[in-house]
C-alpha cells in the first residue's frame, strides 16, 4: 500500500530527526575505541596561533574525563594530529587555498603544525596509538581503519576538535568504512558554537549516534 507525503510531514521527519534522532548504536568496551581528534598544542594553547579554538580548551577537562573512562573500561585510545609529514607532499592539493588558512593576516606559520605535539594534559600512555594525518578526516590516507580492524573495533568514539572539520569528517568516513560511530556532543569543540550546534545536528541525522561524556560513560558501565 502506497500513500502521499505532505510538504509539512516530510519536513517535521526531518526536524525530528535532526534534532532527537538516536542512531541504533550500541557501546561494547569490546568493540569500541575512543577517538582523540587533534587536541594538539595549535589548537588547544591559548593564543599560540590564529587557529587556537578557546573553546577546544575549556573542553580538556571533559575529554580528559571521558579519555580516563574509556581506558578504566579497557578501550584502546587513539590520538590523531597534524605534522609535517612527507615534505606536506600528501595534502590535498588546493587545501593551502582555504580561507581557513587566514592568508589576510600575513604571518608566517612555518613553527606550527610541525611535530606535532598532543596538549600535555591529554599526554598519550605509552603504547598508546598517535596518528599524524594529512588532511581533515583521520581514515584519509592513514592507517587507523587498519588499526581499528586489527584490535577488533568496530565502533568509535570521536572527541576532539574542530566539531565541524577533523571531528565531522572523521565520523564520515568512519561511517562509510562500515564503523559505528558515537560523537561526544560536549567533549567536540569548534570555533563557534552555533556551528558546532549546526553539525551535531546533521552527524546525529545521518551518520553518527550524538550523546554527553556523562551518557557515553554511563554506556560504557551497562547502564546507558
């Protein structure tokens, strides 16, 4: 049986579903990994660089927090960031023509995005796994799927920053890779909140399963 569908109902389903929708996602410690998406001295360092995201600092806290869980419930933590691998030879090609680059202010970055250094009070373990990746998404010409595969996840917990970017288009690809993905809604940040609102919607619409630290965790221990 077949029937028509107003204007009004197509959109009040899609509303719904960007603003409540619960992707049927379940968190295994057994098969999840937790994802720290470039929580590096650039990002996180009040006023370092003109990419610093203030708000990628008052998180800290938080990821920490969610980071200290995952590894009490024998998750593997995966930490990515930005270097200066192969000479920038693998970045995609027109990225230098963004206007996020912020060209205008006529400064030199040649210091930034070099080693690579996660912000100390995220510090990694030892045997902890850091991936330096070249673009936005971490599956993008890494290993991390192959990682993934090999420890036996596959479901991700994405925190990080930015929500919108690193964040974003890791939980994209992740999705397309056939992985589940859950987005730590207030441990992501971004450089303005009402983006950071705008993505969580569309990740929560079609990709990703959007909960707090505290509902993450409270899933993590069977209760959730």
């Amino acid at each position: 049986m077949t029937r028509e569908f107003s204007e009004d109902e197509v959109v009040g389903l899609a509303r719904r579903a960007y603003q409540h929708g619960t992707a049927e996602i379940q968190l295994l410690p057994h098969r999840t990994a937790l994802l720290v998406i470039d929580m590096q001295d650039e990002f996180v360092r009040p006023g370092w660089t003109p990419y610093w995201i203030p708000e990628a600092t008052r998180r800290v806290p938080q990821i920490a927090r969610l980071v200290a869980a995952c590894r009490a419930c024998g998750l593997p933590v995966v930490y990515t960031l930005f270097s200066a691998t192969h000479g920038y030879l693998d970045r995609p090609a027109t990225g230098a023509a963004m206007p996020n680059r912020y060209p205008e202010l006529g400064v030199s970055d040649s210091a930034w995005f070099r080693d690579g250094r996660i912000w100390h009070a995220l510090a990694p373990e030892p045997g902890e796994v850091v991936i330096h990746k070249p673009s936005y998404g971490a599956f993008y010409d890494t290993p991390l799927a192959t990682i993934l595969r090999n420890l036996g996840r596959d479901t991700v917990i994405i925190s990080g920053t930015l929500t919108n970017l690193c964040c974003g288009t890791t939980a994209r690809q992740a999705y397309e890779r056939g992985f589940g993905v859950v987005v730590g809604s207030d441990a992501t940040a971004t450089n303005d909140p009402a983006v950071h609102e705008h993505e969580l919607m569309t990740l929560r619409y079609g990709f990703a399963r959007v909960l707090t630290t505290e509902e993450i965790i409270e899933a993590l221990n069977g209760r959730g």
